[in-house]
C-alpha cells in the first residue's frame, strides 16, 4: 500500500502493510542493496523522474540500478495507458479488497493509530505554537486530508485542531465511510469544527481551491505517486495554501533509494528521495521529526511540515537519526 509498503502477499498472503523487506528472505539485505551509481550524463532534461543516485528494489526481490529505471518501466516515458494501468491498479488495489475501518487501512497494522495519532498531534501543536499563534482566537482555520481513507486522521487528530476539513480520497467506499464517522451526530467535537468537503478525487488529478487551506496533510498516501506527478501535485497545491500555509508529509521511510510494492502500486522512497523532490518542488523543510512507538517489523516513519517560502528557522531531528542509524539495534 501506498509507501505502507507490504511485503504482506510474499509473507502470508494477507494485507499486513508497513512491513520491512528486509523482513522477506528473497530480498537483498539492505546492506547489500546496489550502492548509489553515478549519475549518467543526460542530453534531454528529465522530466518524468527525478535523478536519483540510489538504486532501489520490489517487492519480488528484484534490484532497480536507478529509480529512473524503476519509473521508465511503470509508467513509461508519456504513454498515457501505461500511466493510467499504474493508478487503477494503485486505486484498485484499495477498492477491491480492502476493508473500510482503521484495521483495513492500516494495512491489519490498527494498534499503531494510537501512537500515530500522538506522534502527529505534538508535531501538529509545535507547528501551531510557531505558525498560528492566532488560532481559537478569531483566526479560522482550515485543512485537507489527502488520501483520507476512511476519515481515520481527521476524525482522530484534524477535527480537533481545524474549524473546516475537506477529504480527498479517490476511494468512493472509504470516502462514504469517512462521511458518515464525521456526520455531526457521530462527533464529539464543538459544532463549529466540521468535515465539510468530501472529495472523490485522486491527488494527481485533483487541484484545490486557491488560498483555502492553512495545513494540507498527506498522510501514507503519497507513494502512489509518480515522481512527475508528486511534483505536478505539489506545484498546484501551493495555489491551495493560505498566506503562511504549510504542508505535512507523513510517509514510510525507505533507508536507501526505494522500494517498490507491485501489488499496491506505491514506491516508499528514502529520505534523500524525498528531500530531492522537495527541492524540485521548490518547498523547504520548516520541521521534521522521527514517528516513534511502532513495531520494529514497520518502515520508519517521517513527518516533514513544509513551506514554500524560506524558513527563517529550520527544526531538525537529524542529528539524533543520525545517532540512532549507528545503533546496531536497528540495523535490519
Ligand atoms: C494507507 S491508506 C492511508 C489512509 C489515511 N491517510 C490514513 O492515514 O488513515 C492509503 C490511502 O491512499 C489512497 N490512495 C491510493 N491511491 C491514491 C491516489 N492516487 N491519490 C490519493 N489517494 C490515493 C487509498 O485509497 C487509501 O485510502
């Protein structure tokens, strides 16, 4: 699933997301994993994928020499059906077998929505402190949940915090789902917070209104995107933001290049990968901060809050991640 990326069909054959692929025999130990390969010259501009110096592997075992390699065999180079076969079976994999509750979503990983929703929240309120200091006090605020599945971030987490929330989900069963978990009658929250815009709608072809959204949250979603499109998304976006506006990204982490899931249609990218189409997209990195409390079988987890201006300050968990890479613990 989507970066939650599930190594589940070559383990049990049951949805079990998240998993490590490490955690499969047949894939290379991640110390084994192709070394980053120079870059080749190019004599087009790539436009379709960024350059990536890291190699990457699928949920089959199989190594990718560059994540162009992987992309060119996906999606292809402009060929509008191969495209489109990735994002219905990205999409189908979701409508077809997948149930709409917490458990379904997360992959049969539901205890992790707790410590999900914790991580979140302190990220959520460090932002709110620095950014709108203003909020409950007349300031109205409004966020988007991209990839909202059945409503599990913003009835759990954007509800509380958001006077107005839109969901965008392209699954029309998770998004009636999410309706109906935020009608008023099953809301604990103060009436003049509401989810009020329930959009079925993908993230690549979905463009929000201008100057609506103060946070837009994409959360475990963004992995079904192609790097073109993840760029194309973001750039339209931006538009969506209001002065001061800000982006989370929360995603499953890959410790080199990627790894791509086949049967979901999702690449978990590294955090270099990431940082390089952030820097594609023109967005910078205000805050980031390690997700903690998950099963060491999981991915690491990133939440990253971007900006599109500058920021004056930037907040980083680097150093410690660093420390803790060192850990023989946690090498997989
Ligand atoms: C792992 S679930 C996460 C749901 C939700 N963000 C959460 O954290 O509970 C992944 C979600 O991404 C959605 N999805 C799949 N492809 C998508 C796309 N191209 N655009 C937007 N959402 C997509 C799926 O339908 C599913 O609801």
């Amino acid at each position: 699933m989507q970066a939650l990326v599930m190594y589940h069909y070559l383990q049990h054959k049951t949805p079990t997301p998240f998993l490590l692929p490490s955690s499969h025999p047949q894939l290379t130990p991640h110390t084994r994993l192709k070394t980053p390969t120079p870059l080749k010259l190019r004599t087009r501009p790539l436009n379709y994928s960024i350059q990536m110096d890291g190699g990457g592997v699928d949920s089959d075992g199989r190594a990718f020499t560059s994540a162009e390699e992987m992309w060119l065999e996906e999606v292809g180079e402009g060929d509008p059906n191969k495209k489109s076969r990735w994002y219905s079976q990205g999409v189908g994999y979701w409508e077809k077998g997948v149930e709409a509750t917490v458990d379904g979503v997360l992959g049969g990983y539901g205890h992790v929505n707790k410590p999900d929703i914790e991580g979140s929240e302190a990220f959520l309120k460090s932002i709110f402190a620095e950014k709108f200091p203003d909020a409950g006090k007349g300031r109205h605020l409004v966020a988007l949940d991209c990839g909202s599945g059945i409503g599990r971030v913003t009835k759990n987490l954007l509800i509380r915090y958001f006077n107005e929330v839109d969901l965008l989900e392209p699954v029309s069963h998770f998004l009636e789902t999410a309706r109906s978990n935020l009608a008023a009658e099953n809301s604990t929250v103060a009436d003049e917070n509401k989810a009020v815009n329930f959009f079925c709608h993908s993230l690549q072809e979905f463009t929000p209104e201008a100057g609506r959204y103060d946070i837009i949250w994409v959360q475990w979603c963004i992995g079904h995107l192609s790097d073109d499109d993840f760029l194309s998304f973001f750039q339209r976006a931006k538009v969506g933001l209001r002065h001061g506006g800000i982006f989370v990204l929360k995603e499953n982490i890959a410790k080199n290049g990627f790894v791509l899931d086949k049967e979901d249609k999702s690449v978990t990218r590294s955090d270099a990968y990431f940082k390089q189409l952030f820097k594609n997209c023109g967005l910078h990195i205000y805050k980031m901060k390690d997700q903690k409390g998950f099963p060491d079988e999981l991915f690491a987890v990133k939440m990253y809050a971007l900006t599109t201006e500058l920021p004056k300050r930037v907040s980083s968990s680097r150093t410690r991640t660093k420390r803790h890479a060192n850990r023989p613990a946690i090498i997989k």
